[in-house]
C-alpha cells in the first residue's frame, strides 16, 4: 500500500473516530436523573397553627427538580399516606410518553396506599421553568415543587447570564385540611372555604398575624443580576408580584422566551410560569424592601383578600443596623385594564435558533365557551346554590364528569365503551349573548366527552367567556402542548372580524393561558403528541365544579407517531 493509501486511510480513520467521539459527546450531554418521590404525612405550623399534611419526602414545599434539556428523568413515586395520589409535571410536554403526565383517572388510576409507580419520561425541546404538583382533587394545596430545566451544555442563555437563580413559588395555606375543605362543599353544593394565607416557598410572611418568624428571605448582593424562577402554585388565585424600588425584566413564560420587557409587577395565574432577572442596585442602599403578592380578582367570588410578603434584603460588610424597609405598590385588586396591557406584551423570542412555529394554515377550528352554572341539587337535598342548586362549572355548558377507568387506558385497550363517549361539540349547542344578561336557564348538563384530533392536525380555539353567573377569568391548561396565544379581547367573540387582528408573527408561547373575564382568547397548536390530554381551569375550585375536558389525538402512521404501550407497574383503578 502506498503513502497515499495510507494517508487516505488514516484520514478516513480519523474522521470516523471524530464523528463518533462527537456523537457520544453529543449524546453524553443527555442523562437520566433518577429521583425518589415518597409521600408521606409530617406536620407543619404556619400562623400559629399546626396541621398534619401529605408532603413529598417531608419537604413543604416539595423538593426542586433539576435536569437538562434532553434528559429523561425517572421518579419513582411511593405512597405511605391513606389518600390516593397521582403527580403531575407541569408544562412537560410528554411527547409519546401520556402513561407519565399524571392527571388522576385521565392518562392514569392513582397510585394507591402502599403502592409505587415509576415515571418516566424524557424533556425533548424544553428548557426554563416548569413544576410538578398533585394532580387528584385539592392534594396539591401541599404537594408541589419547582421543575428547572437548564439548557443544553454550552448553551447560553438569550439574555444576560445570572449571578444566581432563586425559585419563587406562591401558594395558599388553610388552617384546616383541604380535602375535608372540597369534600364539604361538593356535598352541600355551595363555594369552599377560602385559604387563611398566601405563601412564597411556603411562608407567610410578616403581613399576617403569628407569621413574621415565617418569612421568606432574598439575601442579594449589589450590583449583581438575579434570575427569578417564579411559580403560581396558588389553588385558587391569580396573583400580582412586585418588589419594592425595583423594577424586573421578564425574560420566559412558561418555560419559553419571550421578548424581554421591564416591569414593576407580574401578574401570574395558576399553573403558570414567570422568569424575571432582577438587577441590584449598585451599592448597598441602605434599607430592606418587601416583595408581596396579593390576589387579581375578577368574579364575585370568595377569595383570601390579604398579602403575602418575603423581604429582599442586602448583604453588607458593615454591623447591620435597623433599616427602613421600604413597601411596593400594588395595582388594586379588579384591575382588568393592567392586567390585559401585561398579557398583551408577551411575545415569543421569534429568532432563528428560537422560532415561534404558529401554524398558518388550519385544519380545524373550535369555539368553546367556558364558564360558571348550576346543576340540578340531589333528590330531598337543598344546596346552598342559587335558588336551592349546586354550583357548577362547565366548557361548553358540558360539566365533566370524572370516569373511575383511566381515559388513555380505556382508548389503548378499545374498551372506551361506557367510559367516554367521543362528540364533544365543536361548537356551542345554544348561541347566546355570552357576555350580556345572563339567561334564565343556568343549568348546565353533564358527560365524560372527548374531542378526537387526527394526528398532526392544526388547531385554531378559541375559549369564550361566559356571564351565565358571573364573568371571571379562567387560567386554562391544556396537557401534552404547548399553544400560541394569537389574539384576546373583551365581549363575544367575532369570527368575521377579529381575526384580523391575530398575531401570527410573534404570539406568546404558553401552556396555561387566562380567558379574559368577560371575554375570549384564541390559541393554535399542532396535534402531534398522541394520547389522552386533560385540558381544565387551573382554578382549582372551578376545576371540582366540572370546567374541564380531554382531547384525543389518534396515533399517525409512522412508528414515532404512535403512543408507546403502557409501564408494567401503571397503577390499577
């Protein structure tokens, strides 16, 4: 063999050596991160009461989930606790994997007493904040953590690198057990008692008597950047969040980037997601200033009218002396008119390494209305609904009612008969006025209906709000997507017009979005994750009243279009 020869072989050699050093590399980056999830009851005192509470490893709130884009994760989930429980990862697009989303007799029965279930999925083009939380009646009042998920190795950031990352997570305490709570008024038909407290990772804070020792801490140091990783895990509530003399820049939503904009408040709705970068201010200035959270309220409704506070408080070299502390400005509760300019300014990143891929062309459109009824009270029973009924809540004036057989199993196995039935409308049966005088008929009717989506097909929804009790805002969630949020506005909605002035360029990315009060929002999504999704008002009372539904997208042709079989150890109802 010749010197050429020799050369040409090496050289292929070397090519051949690098191609694959740099594929392991690349799939080096991936890893599977294992996890143990036990839950079980501790007891835990806030507001100078102490309660028994189901916990996840002892931890409220729960532990933080880490991982990278591309890692599969699997959390093994144990019960000790009498209640069953079923968890949900929130924001996880579970692409193939529905057997792992968690939502309790949709994609899976709970895991019952004494039982384990493994769930196991992989994070495919994701990355930002995401969370996890109980997904089976009121259990995620204490079962919820942060779930991060760090970009790529060597992938930066789109915004400025951050001295440090804080998770921010709000949620609600209640003196007494919350499922005794929702089991109460699901038996007398009227509202739940509302929460005692709003918490920021799980404290209190100075705002409420017996809780100034709870109280949530940002030690910061000047003049460095700080990324907030902040999540509305509230049942019930949407919240404005601001910080005192300082204004935030709002870099993701939902686990995507946005546009960065300044603000000196958030609004964040359950279920949603919000990473701000707080810059310091230069030198130490002499003072601590509360960050506080209170409620945006919509509908006549009962909610917690209080605020919860944590302090951001600078680290100095000198002996810390008594500092003023310094009080942010709030808007006013009902303050629709900031809360539509914030949603409003949310816009997808839209660049070439991160597209904003709203399909243009749709295959099917739906208009669903969302909103509060009643429904007929049992026989010799008075509930504390209007005039004698039972509260309800309904899409498309369809109240969902919980099947006791797991939803995908039921479509996996061909045994949907008597489970489900497959019509859910496209439309309203009944057009009205939604957002004027509310009929005298506020009877909803009731049914376990799914809508059935061919694979890849593009939807176009939009969610119309309705007055039929009173107009409210409603966080929906849809499970398995992600949606672009193409166009909002107030009253009914016009499909003659108000298309036009969709944003098909850069809308916001999300997978929990408000339906105004009082009006619609219209969303698109690619139906290309088959499977069984839950899609419901992440207010969690409205959820127990039945505003919630599923879609069915069937399998494609193609192996990787079809829904893998169920784990050996899914749970049984």
């Amino acid at each position: 063999m010749g010197a050429p020869e020799i050369k040409l072989l090496v050289s292929i050699q070397f090519l051949v050596g690098f191609i694959t050093l740099f594929l392991f590399s690349q799939h080096a980056q991936a890893i599977t991160r294992n996890y143990e999830f036990n839950i079980t009851m501790i007891n835990v005192t806030r507001l100078c009461h102490t309660k028994s509470m189901v916990t996840v490893n002892g931890q409220f709130p729960g532990p933080r989930i880490v991982a990278r884009e591309g890692d599969r994760l699997l959390i093994k989930v144990t019960n000790h606790v009498p209640n069953n429980i079923s968890i949900h990862w929130h924001g996880i697009r579970q692409l193939r994997s529905g057997w792992a989303d968690g939502p309790a007799y949709v994609t899976q029965c709970p895991i019952q007493t004494g039982q384990s279930y493994i769930y196991n999925f992989t994070i495919v083009g994701q990355r930002g904040t995401l969370w996890w939380h109980a997904h089976i009646s009121w259990l995620r009042s204490t079962l919820y953590g942060p779930l991060i998920i760090l970009p790529k190795h060597n992938v930066p950031y789109p915004f400025e690198k951050p001295y440090k990352e804080v998770p921010i997570i709000f949620g609600e305490w209640f003196n007494a057990d919350t499922e005794a709570i929702i089991s109460q008024a699901l038996q007398t038909g009227g509202a739940p008692n509302v929460s005692d407290a709003y918490t920021i990772n799980g404290l209190p804070g100075p705002l409420y008597n017996c809780s100034a020792k709870d109280t949530f801490k940002l030690r910061v140091e000047p003049g460095k950047t700080y990324l907030l990783r902040m999540i509305n895990a509230a049942l019930n509530d949407e919240l404005f969040f601001s910080i005192a003399n300082h204004s935030l820049t709002v870099v993701d939503a939902d686990a995507v980037y946005v546009k960065p904009f300044k603000t000196n408040t958030i609004l964040i709705a359950p279920g949603q997601t919000t990473n701000v970068l707080l810059r310091t201010k230069p030198k130490f200035p002499g003072a601590t200033f509360l960050m506080t959270a209170r409620p945006y309220v919509t509908g006549p409704g009962t909610f917690d009218n209080s605020t919860v506070a944590g302090i951001l408080e600078y680290e100095s070299d000198g002996q810390m002396k008594t500092l003023p502390l310094y009080k942010p400005v709030l808007p006013p509760l009902n303050d629709t008119s900031f809360a539509t300019k914030f949603s409003k300014r949310l816009r997808s990143l839209a660049t070439p390494q991160f597209p904003a891929k709203v399909p243009q062309k749709i295959d099917q459109h739906f208009f669903f209305t969302v909103g509060l009824g009643t429904s007929q009270c049992d026989r010799n029973q008075t509930c504390q609904g209007p005039n004698g009924t039972r509260l309800a809540a309904s899409v498309s004036n369809i109240s969902f009612i919980q099947p006791t057989t797991a939803l995908l199993q039921a479509h996996f196995t061909g045994q949907s008969s008597g489970v489900y039935s497959p019509d859910f409308p496209f439309s309203p049966l009944h057009w009205f006025n939604y957002t004027g005088n509310p009929p005298n008929n506020t009877m909803v009717s009731n049914g376990t209906k799914l809508m059935v989506l061919k694979y890849n097909t593009s939807v176009e929804l939009v969610m119309q709000d309705t007055s039929i009790l009173a107009a409210e805002s409603h966080p929906l969630h849809l499970h398995g997507f992600n949606f672009f949020v193409v166009g909002q506005g107030f009253g009914n909605y016009d499909p003659k017009n108000d298309p036009k002035s969709f944003n098909l360029v850069d809308p916001v990315e999300r997978n929990t979005v408000g339906v105004p009060a009082g009006g619609w929002v219209a969303i698109r999504f690619l139906a290309d994750n088959p499977g069984v999704w839950f899609m419901h008002c992440h207010l969690e009372v409205h959820t127990s009243w039945g505003l919630k539904m599923a879609w069915l997208v069937l399998d494609g042709k193609l192996p990787n279009q079809k829904l893998l079989p169920p784990p050996l150890d899914l749970p049984k109802c």
